[in-house]
C-alpha cells in the first residue's frame, strides 16, 4: 500500500455560502423532492424545512449555519475582548496622564499669568521711581548749573585777588628794599 492508501480523506472545509445553499436545499427523504426548492414539486411547507436556517438542525448538517456563525462570533467577542482589555491597558492610564499634564498646564498657566501681573505692577513701581529720579537729576542739574556759576565767579574773584596782590607787591617791594639797605640784618 501506498502512502495515499493509508491516508483518511481529509474532510472539505465547507464555507458559509455552501453551508446556506445546503440548508436551503429541502431535506433529503422526502417524497418528490429534487433538492432543489425552486424545481420541488411539493409546497413549500415540505420541500423548504431548512429554509429557516437557524430553526432546523438534523445529522447531515453537523456545521450549520448557526453553529459556525456563534463559533465565529464567540471568537469574535473573545478576540474583541482581549483587544479591549488591551486597549484599556494603553488608554486608561494615557487618560490619566493627560488630566495629570492638563492640570498640570493649567497650573504653570496660572502661575504664569500671576507672574506676569505682578511683573507688570513692579514695572509701574520702577516706572513712577524712573519719574523721581529724573525729576532729581533735574534739581541736581540746577544745581551743578548753580555750582558752575559760583566756581566761575570764584575763579574771577581769586583772578581779582591774584591781581590784588601782584599791585601789592609791587606797592609794598619798593619801598622795602629801600629801607632793606639800611637794616643790618
């Protein structure tokens, strides 16, 4: 015997369309039947029993339709609920993470905005400061101004002196050296 001797046939896979063309097939057995219910010659209350396809099961059907549709929607749902609990493993807690930052924004926001106004009121403070003190550069200009005038009439007045004093020397030398000659000393 060959290989392909000893084997089983291997069982056809059937897909959902042929599993609903058979149960809308009429069921094997019964008088007059073609298999067919559009060329059936009976009425449609005996050649259509498996019409309905999730209401009649028999042996010759093991994968009916039913059958195949809640398997793969069972594995649907287990599918989707791992998928779910998945995702709930990422979005719960970036959900999370983002109220944590958002309130977090929030708050540099605000303090920022109160940094801003008290930075704007010491602006004010320094600006009013800036105003007295070129209000007292002005008085120190008049003065220094002041100081000017009184140094200038100063340096006339030590020129008056300087002058004073070079008539009094000449005034006051002559005669000296005059009555220098007859001291002995």
């Amino acid at each position: 015997m060959s290989d392909n001797e000893n084997e089983t046939p291997k069982k056809k896979i059937k897909s959902v369309r042929d599993i609903i063309i058979e149960s809308i097939e009429c069921e094997p057995g019964i008088e007059g039947c073609t298999a067919d219910p559009d060329t059936c010659p009976n009425g449609p209350n005996k050649c259509d029993k498996k019409l309905s396809m999730f209401g009649y099961y028999d042996d010759t059907i093991k994968d009916s339709v039913e059958n195949v549709l809640c398997n793969h929607m069972g594995e649907l749902n287990k599918t989707f609920s791992a998928s779910a609990r998945r995702w709930e493993m990422i979005v719960y807690p970036s959900l999370f993470a983002f109220i944590l930052l958002a309130t977090y924004g929030f708050f540099l926001i605000y303090s920022l905005t109160n940094d801003v106004s008290s930075v704007a009121e010491e602006m004010r403070s320094i600006s009013h400061n800036m105003h007295n003190v070129v209000i007292h550069m002005d008085t120190q200009t008049n003065t220094m101004k002041e100081m000017n005038a009184h140094v200038r009439n100063m340096g006339m007045s030590v020129n008056q002196m300087t002058h004073e004093v070079a008539v009094m020397n000449n005034s006051i030398s002559r005669p000296m050296q005059f009555m220098n000659q007859f001291t002995p000393w």
